[in-house]
C-alpha cells in the first residue's frame, strides 16, 4: 500500500478490483483515522461507463493537501490508462478486447498463449492490431512476453 505523508499526517493508497461492479477502485485513506477520503472509480469492462471521483459523505470536510490529492489523481489516472486505454481502439478491436478478456478473464497462462495468438491472428481484421490487441486484452507482447 504506497504511503505519502504531508505535515506528519499519513495517507495511504488501496487499489482494489470490485467484481459486481466490473471495475477497479483507488482510495485515498487517512490513516490516522482509518478512514477512506475519495474513491476513484475506474470501469474496465464497458466503454459507455465514464470513471467517476467520489468523496465519503460520512467523512465530512476534511482538507486533504494539493500535494497529496495531485498525488491520488495520478495514481486514478495511471489505473485509467491501464484499465481504459483500449476503449479508444477502433470498435471491432475493442469488442474483440471485451470478449477476450471475458473468455479469458484478463488472464493467458504460457501454455494457451500459443493457441490463442494463432486464433488471434486468424482473426483480426489487420496484422497491424495484434500488439495493441494482445496488450490490451492481456498484458503481452506478440511474443508472448509480459508487458
């Protein structure tokens, strides 16, 4: 859990993965008082669902410091890019993605990675898509190593 302190009081960052919800959660926690400050809410699965920012209305007002909000913003929007950047694909590549990753759940072990890129291949509508296909779908390279 990446830690950053400011005046002496700590604020710690949680990412999370919400099944129900298909979609990844960055909090800012104040760890003094154990409790969450602002949740950012990332879909990772329907590109017609926007990220959202929610503060706890049970937390009251609370100051948090510009330097540790920019820092929880930058975290929110690298988990955006990573979780979202596929969407802005051309619409066939990005159905391919969202089916992909429902078949698979995100995940391609070593030994199907051989089957599936030949699917793949067989597949896409340009060879060109490959590597922004597999990246997007599952983390890899054409060569099947990890991002």
């Amino acid at each position: 859990m990446p830690l950053i302190t400011h005046e002496d009081r700590a604020y710690a960052l949680r990412i999370l993965y919400s099944v129900p919800d298909d979609a990844w959660y960055v909090e800012l926690d104040d760890v003094a008082d154990n409790r969450t400050l602002v949740t950012a809410i990332v879909p990772d699965e329907d590109p017609a669902r926007e990220p959202t920012v929610c503060f706890d209305p049970e937390a009251g007002h609370r100051e948090v410091p510009y330097g540790v909000m920019r820092w929880f913003m930058e975290h929110a929007a690298a988990e955006i890019r990573t979780s979202r950047d596929w969407m802005e694909l051309r619409p066939e590549l990005v159905e391919i993605i969202r089916e992909l990753r429902e078949e698979y759940l995100g995940l391609i072990d070593d030994d199907r990675f051989p089957a599936v890129l030949t699917e793949l291949r067989a597949g896409l509508p340009d060879e060109r898509d490959l590597a922004a296909v597999l990246d997007a779908a599952f983390g890899r390279n054409p060569d099947g190593s990890v991002r």
